[in-house]
C-alpha cells in the first residue's frame, strides 16, 4: 500500500500529539491528582435517610480543624443541607447520594463535579482557599423543577473561625 | 449554474433503463428521508423554543397542548433529532449509497421493507408518550425516571428496524461479492456496510438494558432497577451512536465529495482502513461519558481514556485526506498556488458548499471533542452547556449539514425534478454555517467560564447570572441564523417536491474515483480480522466491569414521574 510522502509526516504528527495528550492526563490524574471520582461505597436508596444511615442527618461533620466531612442528600429539588460554611483553607470532602431519580453536583469555581446516583455514594473531596460564595449547581435533569436545585458553601475568612 | 450538471451523468450508460432497475430502491429512501425531514422539522422548531427560552422568553404557554413544557419539548427535539432524523436519514442514504455503489439492486427487497415498515411502527408506537408528556426523561433516559412502556417498546422498534435494514444491506453486499469474485468491493458500499455493522455491535448495550431492564420495570414486572448498570449499557451504545451519526458523512465526503468537486479520492486504501478503524474502536470507549459516575474504577476510565485517543486518530487521518482529494478537484478546475484552489472548488454548487462548510464545522467539533474526552479535563466541562455547543457542531452540523447537501442532489435524484432555487440552497448552507458557529462559541464559553449547566431551563434558573447574557445573546443569535436557514431548508425541498420542472437526465449518484489505480490490498477488503478484533476489544475494555456490575446489581430503584 503506498502512502503519500506528506500523508506519512501527517499521520506521525498526529500520533505525536494524542501520545502528548495522553502524558498530559497521566501528569494530571497522578502527579497533579486532578482526579475523577472512583468506586467508594452503595446505599439502599430506600433506606437512605433512616437512622444510623450517615444521609439520616445530613450535613457539616468536622473531623480535625480545618478538615471536614460533608454529607449531602440530592432529592427533588433540594440538596440538603442547602448551605454549608466553612473557614477559608479548609479540606471538604462530599459525600453525596440520592434518594430519588438522578442528580449532578458541581460546585462553581471549582473543579468538583460528579454525578449523584440512587444506589451510589460519590466522594470527592476539595480544599477551599479564597473566602467567597459558591454556587453549586444539580447539572443532570431531574424533573421539572431542575433548575430550581441549587445551594451555597460560603467560604468565611479564615479568622472568623477562630473566634 | 446548472443544478442537473451537480451530479454528472454516466457518460453513454443507459441511464433510464438503469433507473427502472432501482425504483424500489429509490422508494424506499424515499419514505426514509420522508420521515427523517419530516421529524426534524418538529425537532427544529421545538430547539429554536429552546433558545428563546434561554433568553427568558417562554413560548410553552402558547404550544400547550402539544409541548406543554421545557424539558417535554428538549426530550422531543433529542429524540427526533439524535435518533429520528439521523436514523431515518442514514438507513435511507444509504439503500441508493449501497445499491449504486455495487450497481446491483437489493438482494431481498422485502427485508429492507420489513425493516422500514419496524422503524415507522417503533417511531409511531413512541410518539404518543411524547406528545402525552408521559416520556419526559429526555433522550438518554435514565432510570429511575420512568417513562410510559410504550417509549422503550418505540425506541426499540425503531433500533431493531435498523438492524433489519442492515441484514438487507449484507446479503446484497454477499450476493455481489459472490457475483463478482476477485474483485475489491466498492467504497461506498463497503463503508457503508461496515458502519451498519458498527451498529449493530454497539446497539446491542441499549437493547439488553431496554429488554432486561427498563421494559419489564416499566411494565411493572420487576419492581426496582439499578441506575449504574442501566447507564453503562447505554453508554455502551452511547458512544458508537456518536459515530453512526459521522460514518454516513465521512462516506459522503470520502467517497462522493470529491467527485463533485472535480477531484478523486486521494487514498482508497487509506479511506477503507479508517473505516475499519472505526468498527475496531468505536465501542469499547464508553466510560469516557461516565468519568463523573460514582461505582466505576479511576482505572477503567482512564483505560478507556487511552482508547479514545485512539478513535480520535482515523478522523484525523480523514482531515487529511478528504482535504487532499477536494485539493485534486480545485487544482484540475484550474486553482493554483498555497490556497487558490480552494476558491476554485464549486462554491455555487449547494451541494458541495454545504458538505465542505459541514467538515469546516467538524474540525471545531473534533477540536471540542478531544477536550471532553480528556479524563480529567472533562470535569470542567462535563453537563455544562459546552457539551450541547459540541454536539451541535458534530451530529447538528457535521451530520446534518452534510445531509442537507445530500439531500440537494438525492431528492432531485429520486423526484426526477430540478432542485429548486439552488441560490436559497446555498444561503441555507452559510446560515446553518454562521449560525452554529455563534451557537457553538456562546455555549462553549458559557460552559468553559460558567459552569453554566446543560438540560435545564435556564430563563427560570434560580442562579442565572447577569454575566451570561452577552454569551446567551449570541447563542440567539446563532438561533435567529438557524431559524431562517431551516425555513430557507423546507422551503427548497417543498419547492422541489411542489414544482414541474423535470430533469432531462436522471442524477447519477456521484460516486468518486480512486487517484491512485493500484488495486487495495487484500486485508483492507477483508471482514473477520477485524470484526473479531472489535469483539475482543469490547470484551477486555468492557467484559471485567460488566460482569462486576452484573453480579453486584441492585434492582433498588423504584420508578419516578416527576414531569
Ligand atoms: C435550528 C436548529 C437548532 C436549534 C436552535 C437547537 C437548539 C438547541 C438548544 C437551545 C438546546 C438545549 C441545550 C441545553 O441548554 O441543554 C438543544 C439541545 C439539543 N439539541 Fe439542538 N438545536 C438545533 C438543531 C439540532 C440538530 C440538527 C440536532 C441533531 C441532529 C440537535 C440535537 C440536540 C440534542 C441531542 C440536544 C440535547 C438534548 C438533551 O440534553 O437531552 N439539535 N438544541
Ligand atoms: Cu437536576
Ligand atoms: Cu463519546
């Protein structure tokens, strides 16, 4: 099979660049642990918000200062809780399922998104530097009231916290 | 210009008596992109409510009865326009793309008729729960939102329909092999035969999540269903549906293109090994819609990562070469220099225009589409609206402008009757053209800066944000050029439908020739190697999860209405 002269630099170049990209998500994913989320743990949706589930109160948990646990229950059309705060350079870590149809969680400015699953536990954890509000968002449809699901983690000055 | 010259004429054939060979061939397309423009237009219609909604202006009030909602109409308008228009219009294409190609009318014209006669059925049997707001789940539908059973009974239908279709187009491309031994098959009907058997490999996820899953739950057999393994086996499909959509146009653009532009195919072989490529790689890349899924290993994502890169390569390779080949024909037509053939390529053919415009909007699209598939990259964009600013420049351009330029020479071919007002022809190529390259840009920058959610009414929002407007004002922009460029599209087709003017030569179909004569080499013209690859690649990217998830299913979910 013949192959034009500059079709083969083409076809060098382009293998070239997916080999670059594929190096650059590698440095990413493991050096840089810019991670997707991975396997962590399931829950009978049924049963999510009965006692001794974690979703039974969901909410804010700190665990050693600056480092927090925050379990959040995505339902129709509420995240509950709807507003966390914590102090700036905190380290969070979502856990977050649904009791009903399929949800979203993404958190703006930020690099956490995921999918919320009935059934499925979704873990990502994010350290919070800058004081501000953040949105964060349902960003799979889950009926006609989508786009009303919304909530807020305020990011305090750090100071405040200390009082 | 003369819109019968688009399509050159088999020089001293007997065309007529050709055409008589082919007229069931001929009706059959027919009644495909009959029903494919026909469902379009709605599905158009129900997109430009989408972008006025966008902008804050709500026009589900007036439409009630019919759309009585946001998200029952985007439902409508994935499903007619991902699965309707595309399936119809591709089944359709290629019984003339097939049948010409191997110059041999179908071998047992009744499959394909069955075939149809299932896809019309299936669409009918899925209308109703649309339009009754009974299947408000969009056109992913996942569990466990639950639509009325007669959506999954419709969808499969119409699935099934196309596989008939597909068992039509082997035994003609058997038949031919056997009437012709020695000899290569033909481009056209090789590519487009390798592509319907892509799809039947890859549509096998959604039927068995359909069959063993949605249907009897939704009928109220099983009691619960398990959201994760529902997703990963239409992921399954997901992602081969994506190149189901392309594969008819690179077919268009490697093997009939350059024809119409005055050129040849710049590489036979490597045109038939792209295709190949495909049906090697296309199917076992899913997880790359499931990065953000909780219950899937980091591992297999990233593997099916790699393989992505991996599919991303036979379309480059097609940048290439389709733009080597459309170079031949604008240098025979006399351009010279760096770029002056490109000025000499048929612009005032519709056409051409609107398949060249089609790619140009592709190498966006492709650009776009390596960044969503890049792993971790993907979590700055993934459900945001810089997902339907992609899509709309692959599957609603790529696709559907390449299909508008065939239609400009399909329907004159089947009618018999002169494209009408070619001028508004090619208008409705640049408004397409412009108009998704505003949309485009608008939504992929409001997902890139904004986070700015995708399938969600965002007139209503409770967190829009004054900063999207300028980005929101151009999407509508890019709605406004699309509006007219659709009406400018039903206007001509009508048009031509309506008209007298007869053609005084059939249109043959363009069918490009290879540049270089030496024959293809014999692996590139043979089926088992690389089927049996693209099987064992599915199993080992596909098979350990599946069985994980199988073994650990969870019937938990009930199902929901919540429309
Ligand atoms: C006049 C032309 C069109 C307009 C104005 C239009 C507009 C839109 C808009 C505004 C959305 C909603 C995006 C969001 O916020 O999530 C959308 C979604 C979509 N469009 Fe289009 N569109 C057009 C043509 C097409 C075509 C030709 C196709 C495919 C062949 C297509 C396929 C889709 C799909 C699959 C969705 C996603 C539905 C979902 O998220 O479930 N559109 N369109
Ligand atoms: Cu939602
Ligand atoms: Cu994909």
């Amino acid at each position: 099979m013949h192959i034009d002269r500059y079709e083969q630099i083409w076809i060098r170049i382009s293998v070239a660049v997916l080999v670059i990209f594929m190096i650059g998500i590698v440095v990413a994913g493991w050096s840089l642990s810019i991670q997707v989320p991975g396997v962590y743990g399931r829950v009978d949706p049924n049963t999510v918000t009965e006692p001794g589930s974690p979703w039974a109160e969901p909410g804010l948990r700190e665990l050693a200062p600056g480092k927090y646990e925050a379990y959040i229950l995505a339902q129709i059309w509420t995240f509950v809780p709807g507003e966390i705060r914590v102090p700036a350079g905190s380290e969070v870590t979502f856990y977050v399922t649904s009791k009903d149809v399929q949800h979203g969680f993404r958190i703006q400015d930020t690099n956490l998104s995921f999918m919320v699953l009935p059934g499925q536990i979704s873990k990502m954890t994010h350290r919070f530097e800058e004081p501000g509000e953040y949105v964060f968002v349902c960003h799979e449809y889950c009926g006609v009231g989508h786009h009303t699901m919304a909530g807020k983690l305020i990011v305090e000055e750090a100071v405040a916290s200390n009082q | 210009m003369s819109v019968q010259s688009i399509p050159q004429p088999a020089a001293g054939a007997d065309a007529h008596s050709s055409e008589a060979r082919f007229s069931l061939e001929n009706k059959l397309t027919g009644w495909h992109i009959g029903v494919a423009m026909a469902a379009l237009s709605i599905g158009v219609t129900l997109g430009i409510m989408q972008g006025f909604e966008h902008l804050g202006i709500d026009l589900y009030k007036y439409t009630a009865p019919a759309f009585k909602t946001y998200y029952q109409g985007l439902t409508i308008h994935g499903v007619l326009n991902a699965l309707v228009w595309t399936t119809f219009f591709i089944v359709g294409f290629f019984t003339t793309a097939i049948t010409r190609s191997l110059d041999r009318p179908l071998k047992y014209p009744w499959i394909n008729v069955l075939g149809f006669v299932l896809m019309f059925v299936g669409l009918l049997m899925a209308t109703y729960p649309l339009l009754a707001n009974l299947a408000t789940v969009l056109y992913t539908f996942y569990p466990p939102m639950q639509a009325h059973w007669t959506f999954y009974l419709g969808l499969t239908l119409v699935v099934v329909g196309s596989w008939v279709a597909g068992y039509g187009f082997y035994f003609t491309l058997h038949a031919w092999r056997k009437e012709n031994p020695g000899k290569r098959t033909p481009f056209i009907a090789l590519a487009s035969t390798i592509t319907m058997v892509m799809w039947q490999i890859a549509t096998l996820g959604v039927a068995v999540e359909i069959l063993t899953m949605l249907l009897p739950w939704s009928l109220g057999l099983i009691k619960g269903t398990d959201p994760l393994l529902a997703r990963t086996y239409f992921w399954y499909t997901g992602h081969p549906l994506v190149y189901f959509w392309l594969l008819p146009a690179y077919v268009a653009w490697y093997g009939m293109v350059p024809k119409q532009a005055g050129g040849k195919m710049f590489s036979d072989s490597l045109a038939r090994l792209v295709f190949w490529l495909f049906l090697l790689l296309s199917t076992p890349v899913g997880f790359h819609h499931q990065y953000t899924d909780p219950g899937i290993p980091q591992g297999w994502k990233f593997i099916h990562a790699l393989l992505t890169y991996g599919v991303a390569f036979p379309s480059l390779l097609t940048a290439f070469t389709v733009a080597a080949s459309l170079e031949i024909g604008g240098r025979a037509r006399g351009g010279k220099g760096w770029f002056g053939w490109i000025r000499k390529l048929p612009w005032d053919n519709p056409s051409y225009t609107a398949q060249n415009l089609a790619m140009i909007l592709f190498a966006f699209g492709g650009i776009s589409g390596i960044t969503n598939a890049s792993y971790n990259v993907n979590l700055a964009v993934h459900n945001t609206v810089w997902i339907p600013g992609h899509f709309h420049l692959t599957v609603g351009s790529a696709t559907t402008l390449t299909f508008f330029g065939i239609a400009y020479w399909l329907v004159p071919k089947l009618t018999g009757k002169q494209l009408y007002k070619p001028k508004l022809a090619l208008a409705q190529a640049w408004t397409w053209f412009f108009g998704m390259i505003f949309f485009g840009n608008g939504f992929h920058l409001l997902g890139l800066h904004y986070g700015v959610p995708r399938r969600t009414m965002l007139g209503a929002a409770v967190y829009r944000d004054p900063a999207w407007t300028p980005f929101l004002i151009e999407v509508f922009v890019g709605v406004l050029l699309l509006t007219t460029s659709a009406i400018l599209f039903y206007w001509v087709i009508i048009g031509t439908l309506a008209h007298k003017k007869r053609l005084e030569k059939p249109v043959e179909m363009p069918i490009a020739e290879a540049a270089d004569p030496t024959p293809v080499p014999a692996w590139l013209d043979t089926w088992k190697p690389w089927l049996y690859g693209a099987i064992a690649l599915i199993i080992i990217a596909y098979g350990p999860m599946l069985y994980t998830l199988i073994s650990e299913m969870q019937l938990t979910s009930p199902g929901f209405r919540v429309w």
